[in-house]
C-alpha cells in the first residue's frame, strides 16, 4: 500500500476536520473529492495495482465520525438504513457474488476482465477490441466489492448527516434547513470548479501548465488521447472525456433543477449555466445523451405540469439560449473553415460512433453482460468479474435478478415518481433540494446505461439517492446532548454533529 501526495494531503485535512470540524464539513469534504475521480490517494500494489480514490479516501473519515459516540443520536443510523434496505440488499448479494460466483461458474463463459490486457500481441485491432478469456476469479472482484460497499456506506452516511438538524433554538423552520443548504451549496461549488478545470484543461493543453493536470490523474487508470484534428477534447482531471461529461452531466441537472426551483437560485444559477456550456463543448457522446435526455424529460414535464418554468426562468433560458446562438454565429461566420471542422468532429462523436472500433467494442462488453445473465441462469457472475459498457447490462451480468430488483427498488424509494414535488416545484427547499437530487440519479443512471464498466453506481449516486430518501422523511431528528461521558470517551456537547470534539480531561 502507498500513500500518494494527494493521499497525503487528504489524510491532514480529514484529521483536522475530524477532530476540530464538524460532521457537515466531513460531508462536504467527501463531495468535494469526488471531483478527483481521476485520481489516488491510495496504492494497492497488492491488488493488482488497485486506486482508492480521494473521495473512498475521504469516506473513511466521515465514517468514523458518524460512529462516534454522541456525534449523531442512533435513531438516525437506524432511520439510514430502513431508508436505503433495497441498496444494502443490493450491496450485499453484490459483495456476496464477487467471492462466490466466479469460482461457481469459472470456465463456462469468455469475458473481457475488468482491468488489463487479456495478452501482449494481438492478430489485429480487432482481435484487440473483442479479446476474452475464461472466466476465473480476480483481485477486481475484491476491488468491486469494496466499492460497492463503498458505495452503500456513502448512501447511509448521507442520509444521516441529511436526516439530522443542529439542537440550537431557532434552527428549526428555516429555509432550507443547514442540512439541505450544505448539500447545495456544495453543489455548486462542485459544478462551477469541474466546468473550470474543463476549459481551463483545453486552454491549457501543450503547455508548461499542462503538468498540473497530470499531477492529478495519477490513478492506475487508461490515460487516454483527447485530441483529434486538432480539436482538444475536455477531461479536466480526469482520466478521459467521457468520465468528464458524465461527472458533469450529474450536476448540471441536480443544480438546474435548484434553480428552476429557486433553492439557492444565485449559486446553482451560476453552477448550471457554466457546467451546461461545458458539457456542449466536451464533444462527449455521454454528454449529448445526457442533455438529450434532460431535455426530453423537460419537454415532457413542461408538457404535462404548465407551471413547471416560471415567467422569469422562462425568459433567462430564452436569453442563455440566444446568446449561445449568436455567439457560435458569430464564430462560424469570422471562421468558416471552423464550421465544417466542427461538423467533422460531431458527426464522428456521435454519428460515426457505432461503426467505429470503439463503438464495436462497446457494444460488445454490453453483450457480455447479457451473456452471463443467460449463463448464469440469473444469478450473474459476480462484480468485477468483467467488463461492460452498461450499468443495466452490468447489473444483469454481475447480480442477476437479485441484484437487479433491489437496484430498481433503491432507485424508485430515492425517485419516487408519484410523488407531485417530483414533477413540480413544491415551494418548500428540502423537497424541492430532494426531488433535484432525483432527476440528477436518474439521469446519471442513464448516462451510466451507455457508458458504466462496472455494477457499482458509485459515490454520486450513493450521495444523491441517499440524501434525495433523507430529505423526503419527515422531520428532521436534533441532535441529542449527552451528558458527561466521562473519563477519556468522546463528549460532543451543544450540536453535536456540527462542532469540533472535544475530549475532556479525567479530573
């Protein structure tokens, strides 16, 4: 195991707002890190050569606080996880067929593996892009297991600190409430440094500058080339362009929606207007399935609920969208070459990407995990078993039935579709923060069914689906404040999630 630079540094900020924080900045910590997906904070030479990621890195502290005696009441832990059983279902059954199924049903099927090369030498590119071998078990199914569980931890950990309010007079009534405001604001924050670190990747691109990017993508993950004709393609610190414009696409709808709601109006306004030109100018298929389906659920909504855009959120959508119009006129107009190169660039982004070796490839590892739902007899092969190119046909491949049903239970508990707040804006800033944190999963979950290698939904799911059930539970539950403790246990006074620990002095 090695401690990276950015491990390092991550390991004194955890310390000092475990200590002298609070359990809110902990959580604001973890989203926070989850902008340096491309990165490690951890080495796992022994794994294969395995990353924890920055922000599993920073989970373990947010963890350790939410179990610390007085930090939050038990009722919350409890509430956590009656909130989020269909995803501990899931979870479990998952970490359960990565130990199990692969040595079950090793040698019955071919499978691309999650991580690595098959062999050195290949006949051809396309034996390269189609290889397979046995099924056997591997250091990924650990790996996707411990992800996974991740993964739930994140959910329960979000729903606590979500569910909890601070025991100060007052607190109560205000709109939103500190827990729904911490998760939106650091929305916003989160939207407005991802589409910075975006451009600032493409203007920055064969420079000196350059450097500081790659210092951040120094995960054991494919580094793959963002530059065709000329065109640079954004990727900000992470690892390729499509994980860009999926990480994106996630946060531009959760703090669009705000907006249109008018939770923080002047933050998530900002955030959603800078992530949605970035995401237009990613030249990410990811990126367009994702607006094309945001778009669509818009239209169908507007369609279905006419107050769903206001008069005022109507007219600045109507001047973003003319300014966007003009400006690119404009450009075309100055630089006529351009616009044929840009055609160029977009029809083999989008159009020209079924036939191409990337996209055989892609619709291949789909097939896998069809295949070994099939052999499998539903049961699946277990996480990490192989390589996919869809959350849904991950899912079907790697947990079967099973696992599929408890994902779609978890995904319509955070969802919740009958719900009118879903659909509309309901004027009260937990639901409306609940119902953004909703489309944002969905379209996310979307996203990730053309494009996910893996079964694991990940930290932004977690954090979405597990805040989204939060705040839709009711009232919220104050901190309880325990009396002394005692000798050298921990004693958090006053708002107990929200201050700094303090450990008293044995008299």
């Amino acid at each position: 195991m090695e401690l990276t630079i950015i491990g390092a540094v991550q390991l004194l900020l955890g310390l000092g707002l475990f200590v002298f924080g609070s359990l809110r900045g902990l959580f604001a910590f973890v989203m926070i890190s989850t902008l340096f997906g491309g990165s490690a904070a951890v080495n796992l030479t022994a794994l294969g050569g395995s990353s924890i990621t920055p922000a599993h890195f920073a989970l373990a502290f947010l963890l350790l606080r939410c179990v610390v005696p007085g930090s939050v009441p038990p009722g919350n832990l409890v509430d956590a996880l009656r909130g989020n059983a269909w995803l501990v279902v899931f979870v479990v059954y998952g970490v359960l067929a990565a130990l199990i199924l692969p040595r079950v049903f090793a040698g019955e099927i071919d499978v691309t593996p999650l991580r690595g090369q098959i062999r050195a030498r290949y006949g051809s590119e396309l034996a390269r892009i189609l290889a397979a071998a046995p099924l056997r078990f591997s250091p990924q199914n650990i790996t996707t297991a411990v992800y996974m569980t991740g993964t739930l931890m994140m959910a329960l950990a979000a729903h606590t600190v979500l569910r909890s309010r601070p025991a100060v007079a007052g607190a109560a009534g205000t709109a939103p409430t500190p827990a729904s405001r911490i998760l939106v604001r650091t929305a916003a924050t989160i939207g407005i440094v991802h589409a910075l670190l975006g451009f600032a990747s493409v203007a920055l691109r064969n420079t000196p500058a350059n450097v500081v990017f790659e210092f951040f993508r120094n995960g054991n993950y494919a580094q793959l080339d963002h530059e065709w004709n000329g065109f640079v393609r954004m990727n900000g610190v992470l690892p390729e362009a499509s994980s860009y414009a999926a990480f994106a696409v996630v946060w531009f709808v959760f703090n669009f929606e705000c907006w249109l709601r008018g939770v923080e109006p002047r933050r998530t306004g900002p955030a959603a207007l800078l992530l949605g030109t970035a995401l237009v100018a990613s030249t990410s298929s990811s990126a367009y399935v994702g607006l094309a389906l945001f778009g669509t659920i818009l239209a169908v909504r507007a369609a279905v609920t006419p107050r769903l855009f206001t008069f005022d959120r109507l007219a600045w959508m109507i001047l973003a969208g003319l300014a966007g119009m003009v400006l690119v006129s404009a450009m075309l107009v100055l630089n006529p070459v351009l616009a044929g190169a840009l055609r160029d660039l977009l029809e083999h982004m989008t159009l020209d990407k079924a036939g191409s070796f990337s996209g055989r490839q892609r619709l291949f590892w789909a097939g896998q995990g069809l295949e070994a739902f099939v052999v499998s007899h539903g049961l699946g092969i277990g996480p990490g078993s192989f390589r996919s190119s869809s959350l849904a046909a991950a899912i079907l491949g790697s947990v079967g039935v099973i696992g599929a049903a408890a994902f779609a239970g978890h995904f319509l508990r955070a969802f919740k579709p009958l719900a009118l707040s879903t659909w509309m804006r309901s004027g009260e800033a937990e639901r409306d923060t609940a119902a953004a944190a909703a489309w944002a999963m969905l379209v996310g979950v979307g996203v990730a069914s053309v494009s996910a290698p893996s079964c694991d939904p990940g930290l932004t799911f977690a954090i979405l689906s597990g805040s989204a059930i939060a705040l839709r539970s009711g009232r919220r539950t104050a901190e309880a404040v325990p009396g002394d403790a005692g000798g050298a246990a921990f004693d958090v006074g006053g708002a107990a999630a929200f201050g700094p620990l303090r450990v008293p002095l044995p008299a």
